[in-house]
C-alpha cells in the first residue's frame, strides 16, 4: 500500500479534502492518507504553516521503511499518485520537481524511507536544524516539471498531472480565476453532493423504517 501524507492547516480544511479526494480519483492501487496534524506527531515545530516542518516526519511514521510521498494541501492531483512513485529513483533519499522556486522543492516530495533515517523527530525539532533546504539527503532524484505544476509562476500546462495552488486554492476571490480553478472547484463540489436517496438506500434494509415514516407523515 503506498503511503501518502497531506500537510494540514485547520485553517483552510477544504485544500486537505480537495486534495484526498482528488488523489482517490485516480488513484490505480490501494493509497494510506494521512494528514499531518500536528498535535498528534512526535515533533512540534512549525513555521509558516503548521506542515513547514512536519513534512519530513514521513520516513519516521514509516518506520523507515518502503516508500512515502508527502504533498503540500493546496495541490489538486489529475493522474494516478502510483505513477509518482513509481518514476522516483530508488537510489535517491528523496526525489522532488527542481522547479525554479528552489523553496517549493520540498513540496512534493517522494522519500525512500530508509535512506532518511537522519530525520528523526528529535532532529526536525531542533531549531539549529534546517531540513527544507534537502541538505540532509545525499542524492536527490528529479522528478518531471508535470508533477508539480506551480500555478501562478509556471508557463500555463493543460497537461499538468499534479497542479499547485502555490498562491491559494481558488476558494477565495483573490484566486478564483487562476489556472485549473474550474477544476479544483469541481472537485471540492463532488465533496458535498451524493447519488439520490432512494439509488443508494432503496434496496437496503433501513429502506423500509424511512418510507413507513414519510408515508405517515
């Protein structure tokens, strides 16, 4: 099972759920999803949002073990994640897109878990450590620019696999008509809508209980 983790930001939920739902899509195996919440990890540093440094508690959470891939919440995905790692070199403690904007590096990163055992929770919480810069991996593998599309600084990439609202999600009218807006609020608006009532239920056994009420009602 490949493991995925989502940095999150109680501040704006709907990029975590846009984003998961996004990755289930198309998702071709079965896929883990963790959020990083903070509160619940063995480290407590943070920065400019809370994930600044959680992103790399990933290999730990593994166990140092197999695969993980961590994604930034504001990034919308449109092909297969089984793709992503699969086209990460082995080799390579950590493989990201080298986009132009040497800080989103880390943004989408796919690990291999146990060549990342310096990230220990102990060293991402100390604050002469700094991680985002990759200076802790010894081979960092390149992944191609369609895998982190930055939206707002990229040249404009209808076939992005893997778009990345680096500016904001397009929930706010600062945003709202951006690249793959039309996209993103498609996805966030399948979150909150369902087949009728009677496609999923009628044939169940709690069928019955609900049309004997609405009938005598």
């Amino acid at each position: 099972m490949l493991k995925i983790f989502i940095g999150y930001d109680d501040r704006q939920p709907v990029s975590y759920n846009v984003l998961h739902a996004s990755i289930m899509k198309h998702a071709s195996i079965p896929v883990s999803i963790t959020p990083l919440v903070l509160s619940t990890l063995p480290m407590k540093r943070r920065g400019l949002t809370p994930f600044t440094y959680s992103r790399f508690i990933c290999p730990y959470l593994c166990g140092f073990k197999g695969k993980s891939i961590f994604l930034d919440a504001d990034i919308l995905l449109r092909s297969d994640i089984a793709e992503l790692a699969e086209i990460a070199p082995d080799t390579c403690d950590v493989s990201v897109v080298k986009n132009k904007l040497r800080f989103e590096w880390s943004s989408v990163m796919v690990f291999n878990n146990e060549l990342c055992r310096q990230l220990s929770p102990e060293a991402i919480d100390d604050e002469r450590y700094n991680p985002l810069g990759l200076g802790w991996a010894e081979q960092i593998g390149e992944l191609p620019t369609e895998w982190n599309h930055l939206v707002g600084y990229d040249t404009p990439n209808p076939n992005a696999r893997l778009v990345h609202f680096t500016q904001g999600v397009p929930a706010w009218p600062e945003t709202a008509s951006c690249e793959h807006a039309g996209e993103w609020r498609a996805t966030m608006l399948e979150l909150v809508q369902a087949k009728p009532w009677s496609e999923i239920m009628g044939n169940s056994v709690h069928a019955k209980p609900v049309l004997d009420r609405l009938n005598a009602a």
